[in-house]
C-alpha cells in the first residue's frame, strides 16, 4: 500500500473511532464547552462524512430485532479501549462501530441515499433535547416539537412540523440549509438561529448570528415566493400563511433562546401572553378566571422546569392568586393585596 493511500486510511479509521466517541458522549449529554469542540471537530469534512454515517447505521441498529440484534450484541467486546477526543481522551467500545457495520451488512441492510435516512425527532411536552443532524449540524428542541430530517448528501433539509428549534448549522456554501414550514422555507448556510412555529400556525424566526433568508410561499403557489426577506444577527421576523405580521425588525436574540436554559425572560407583558407562552411547558391547563389578573403586567426570568412554582412565585409579588382544580392551575385576582416590604409594584 502506497504511503498516500495509507494515510488516508489511517485518517478515516481515526475519524470513525472518534465519530464513535462523541456519539457515546452524546448519550449521556454535551456540555457547553463539548457542543463547541463537537463543532468545531465536524468543520473537517473526513470527520462530517464519518459521523453522519455511522449515525445513520447506529439508527437503523437500534430498530434491529431477532438473531440479527442478538448477533450485534453478542459481537461487543467486554472491554474497551482508548480513543482520542479532541483535547483529553475519553474511554469507548470503538470496536462496536465496526461491529454495528459488519452486522448491517450482513443482514442485507442498505441504507437510503448514501447514509442519509429520514428521521425524526420528537420532544413531548416539557422536554427539551439536542441532537446532530446527518450532516452535521446541531438541532436544539424545545418542549412539544416535532423536526423531521428530509434531505439527502446533496440537499440539507428538515421539515420543523411543531414547536421550537435552535440550530447551530455547519457552513457549506454548495450545500444550503433548508427548514421547510407550512407555506414557508427558511434558507441558510452556516449559521446560529431559532425557528418557532406556533400551535395557531403563526411563525416567529430569530437570528443569533449569520444571515437567513425566509420566503414566504403562498397557497398553490408553488415554489415561487410570495414575499422574501433576509435577516442578520439580533433581527427577528413573525409571519403566517397570510403574510406578514412584523417585518423583519431588531430583536434580543440571546433573550429569544433563553428556553435553552430552561429560561423564559418578560419585560413587562400581560399575564395573559405570558402564561400562553408559560402553558407550553406542562400538560395542566392555566386558566385566569379574572380579566384583572390577565391585564397585569409581569416582568423578569422565570424557570419553566417546574410551571407550579413559578406561578407560586409570581403569586408571591403580585396581587394573584393560584388555585389547583380538577387538574387545572386556576388563576385569580386578590383584591387588597398585602405586597411583602421590599418588593416592587
């Protein structure tokens, strides 16, 4: 074997293992500062190859039952052995990759589209999760969301279905990224940026970075775009299948995403359009019983990991009350209210 070819071997057997290490770190979940190292390792496009293929075998494996599953487990070594991650080694049965593929193969397993198998993810409510997207990319769901992969080796391309999504897209300027929505698409090609579709079928696209450009496309009308826009870092835009409902305008995008970190931050909204935003987070029904209650303005950073407590904590400064009824979180108004010293109106 000639020394170039060798290399090259050596290089894709190096990068499969380590494919095989993050996607064992991804299991049991990537620190922040992992994300950025996961990213920054899938800019080489041997390791981007690597990873979305073994990713797409290790999906269909998990689906595998009968002699074919028992075959691929019985083929796990007891003991694993070290493979470099980056900065640091971590320690990975990198032996099962191998096993995974030889396993596929031999039960005729082909994959669709050169490793590129429509997949979909899926939060339910009040669960929030991050995953790689074949090519690369990270995908970030927010709570009761549905993201589907569609694309192939030639064409990035999800279908956001519900909820909320960040994504973190790996920059090819031949390959766009593509989110499809009802009656609109979302373009980029490298970039940092959220995609909410609302339960009323409303759209609201935030940009973090980079630029994305949004069309809207009317009903029969094929692939010709209604209206077009583009949006930069901090920009923000909100549409429907009807249109426009705020043109592209200047937006706290870090506020936008806060959800990430099971955050949501108010400035002085209603109670009303909070708790809509709040209602997303928990299967009980909020209902504010007093119009007055629903009027209040509510400002600050509440948690949506535990809905009740963050009503209780708002019952707390303000003049509301919070009452637990056949499954349901009753809100009220409490006349004369007694606010504690210290806290401001």
């Amino acid at each position: 074997m000639k020394l170039g070819a060798l290399l090259e071997w050596w290089r894709q057997r190096r990068a499969r293992a380590q494919a095989a290490a993050w996607l064992t770190r991804m299991g049991r979940g990537l620190t922040p500062g992992r994300q950025r190292a996961l990213e920054h390792w899938l800019t080489s496009a041997i390791n981007a190859k690597e990873f979305s293929e073994l990713r797409s075998i290790l999906d269909v494996a998990a689906e595998l039952r009968g002699p074919l599953r028992t075959a691929l487990i019985a083929t796990v070594p007891e003991r694993p052995r070290r493979v470099p991650l980056g900065r640091g080694t971590r320690w990975l049965a990198a032996a099962t990759a191998t096993a995974v593929m030889a396993a596929a193969s031999a039960g005729g397993l082909w994959l669709w589209n050169g490793g590129y198998l429509p997949r979909t993810y899926q939060t339910g409510v009040g669960q929030m999760h991050s995953v790689v997207l074949p090519d690369g990319s990270m995908a970030y769901l927010n709570t009761n969301t549905e993201l589907r992969w569609v694309g192939s080796p030639d064409d990035r391309r999800v279908e956001l279905l519900r909820g909320e999504a960040f994504f973190e897209v790996v920059h090819d300027p031949t390959r766009p990224f593509r989110i499809l929505l009802a009656h609109s698409e979302v373009e980029v090609l490298g970039t940092r940026f959220d995609v909410y579709r609302k339960r009323n079928g409303k759209v609201l696209v935030t940009v973090v970075s980079g630029t994305v450009s949004v069309e809207g496309l009317g009903a029969g009308a094929g692939d010709r775009p209604s209206w077009m826009r583009r949006l930069t870092a901090n920009e923000q835009i909100e549409y429907s299948s009807v249109g426009l409902i705020a043109d592209v305008h200047a937006a706290s995008a870090l506020n936008a995403i806060r959800w990430r970190q099971g955050i949501i931050e108010t400035r002085g909204e209603p109670l009303a359009k909070f708790v809509s935003n709040l209602s997303r987070y928990t299967s009980q029904r909020i209902v504010i019983a007093d119009p007055r209650a629903a009027q209040m303005l509510i400002g600050g950073a509440f948690s949506v990991r535990n809905v009740n407590a963050t009503l209780e904590r708002i019952a707390r400064i303000e003049p509301i009350t919070v009452t637990h009824q056949d499954g349901q979180l009753i809100l009220g108004y409490r006349s004369n209210p007694q606010r504690p010293r210290g806290v401001p109106r």
